[in-house]
C-alpha cells in the first residue's frame, strides 16, 4: 500500500507562526510536526510515500526530509498550488497513486497508540476506510454514526446535534477508485472538495466502513496555537516517563527491517552533536 501526506493549507489559525514556517514544519516538542505523520505511515510498513504541498513550502520539506533514503523510504513530491480541500490532494496524487489502494493523512494529525493501520493494511479488501476518536465536542468535527459491525450509517460535517460523539481524524484508506470519485465531487460553498463528500461517495455504494479508536489512543490536530502547545506538552511527557523518543525515525526504520545497522550507522554519522543524536546512539546502537 502507497502512503500520501497532505501538508498544504494556508495555516492561517496559526498566523503569525504561519509567517514563519508551514504548519506542519513548525516544533512539535523535538522534532517538526511532519515527522509524525510520517511515523504514522512507517510504522505500519508503509515505504512509498508522497507528501503534496505548496509551492511555496514544497522546497522546505524537500531539503528537510530529502528522498526518505534515509529512511528506507522512497520520498516524492507533489504541488497543491492552491489550498482546494483534502479530496483536491486525491487528484493531485493521481500519477502517484496509479489505481493502487492507498493510506492518505493530515500533516497535522498525530495519533500516538496502536490505531489498527498496520493489520488493516494486510487484510484491506477495496473501499474506503476512515477512524472514529470520542470527543467531547464532536460539533467541531466530521461525526459518524457506526453500526455494531463497524459499518458506517452516516457522516455529517460538524452538525448541531451530532447523533454520535465520534469524531473523524485525518487518516483515511481507499482503494484505487478515489481518483475518480474525487474528480466528480464538486466544490463546496467554500469553494473546496470536502474529504467528507468523498466519504460520502464511498458509503452511498456501501463501501465505507470505520475504525473506532481506543480509549489508550491519542489524537491530536495541532492546527491551532492552544492545541500546537498541548501537542509538545504531551510528546515531552510521553518521552520523559517512558524514556522513548515518540516519531523518531531512524528508530523506526532500524526496528521495521527499512534500513540495515551500517546503513543507521552512517546516518547518526550525519548528525550534529545533540540531544538527538545521543538519543539514537544510545536506542539504537546501545
């Protein structure tokens, strides 16, 4: 399964941080935000992986994440000229794609726990398949409704009176058809093609069906200045009590078999002198 990474946005609720830096570039406790998403899609033995931004911050992720080699992974890069809606990053990622199922997440979502990706991947028969979080204020969000089976029975984007408190994150898995289903869908009142329409064609076939997160999951949309803060606080907590980095990924390339112990070798040899690189020293070469 190909993996896609959407890191576009104009990243106006963090202005003027946005001025600075793309969203998804801005510090994450240690490391830039876009490192978790990435993690997200490794740790579940995704390799080809294509981010899609703009043109204008497209050079900043290309020098700071170059071609994954790295990582064992195979980097590519796709432009998004002009903030159009996530289902938009569908058909930019056409020629990547190329009719091949694929995991597509927010550059701004970090989910921290075992999500069910990985075993998904494995047995992922066609269709699409989104994740349900329980919030608190699911108005925010995409809400679905799930049957006992997991199927969905209905998705609305950020009701009144939600029926349900789960939330929609962004991580999503579809097959080869959502190309063509993004290419029919049609710009919303904000002038945008909405993920949830995209959904939306998958469930009125029957092919939608959802993932409901577990209570030991953590998800958080760090879009906003409160929620950046609350996304570093509880990475430095999390590293402090277990003493573990979170989304390293030289870690997490040395223990998925993507690179060999010679080949991490010699891209600590890279580093500068600095906590991180103490860091991997010490977990991964003892």
């Amino acid at each position: 399964m190909r993996g896609m990474i959407l890191a576009g946005g104009a990243g106006t609720r963090l202005f003027p941080l946005s001025q600075v830096a793309s969203k998804q570039l801005q510090p994450v406790y240690d490391k830039p935000m876009i490192y978790y998403p990435l993690e997200t899609l490794m740790s579940s033995g995704i390799r080809d992986i294509c981010l899609i931004s703009s043109p204008h911050d497209l050079p900043v992720f290309q020098r700071v994440l170059g071609s994954g080699e790295q990582w064992g992974v195979d980097l590519s890069y796709e432009v998004q000229p002009e903030p159009g809606g996530i289902a938009q990053a569908v058909i930019i990622g056409e020629s990547f794609v190329e009719q091949d199922p694929f995991a597509l997440v927010l550059g701004d979502n970090i989910f921290h726990g075992e999500i069910g990706l990985k075993p998904l991947i494995s047995t992922f028969g066609g269709g699409a398949v989104i994740w349900g979080c329980r919030v608190e204020d699911p108005q925010r969000y995409g809400v679905i409704e799930i049957d006992s089976s997991g199927s969905v029975v209905s998705i609305e984007e950020k009701p009144d009176n939600p029926k349900s408190d789960l939330a929609v994150p962004g991580l999503y898995v579809y097959d080869g058809t959502a190309v063509s289903r993004a290419k029919d869908l049609t710009p919303s009142s904000r002038g945008e093609l909405e993920i949830t329409d995209l959904n939306l064609s998958f469930l009125d076939d029957g092919q939608l069906s959802a993932v409901e997160l577990g209570r030991d999951v953590t998800w958080m949309d760090s879009g906003t200045h409160e929620s950046l803060l609350e996304s570093s606080a509880f990475v430095a907590a999390i590293e402090r009590e277990h003493g573990q980095k979170v989304a390293c990924l030289e870690e997490v390339a040395y223990n998925m078999g993507f690179v060999s112990l010679k080949e991490i070798m010699q891209t600590i040899e890279k580093m500068p002198k600095s906590p991180y690189r103490t860091y991997c020293e010490r977990s991964i070469l003892g």
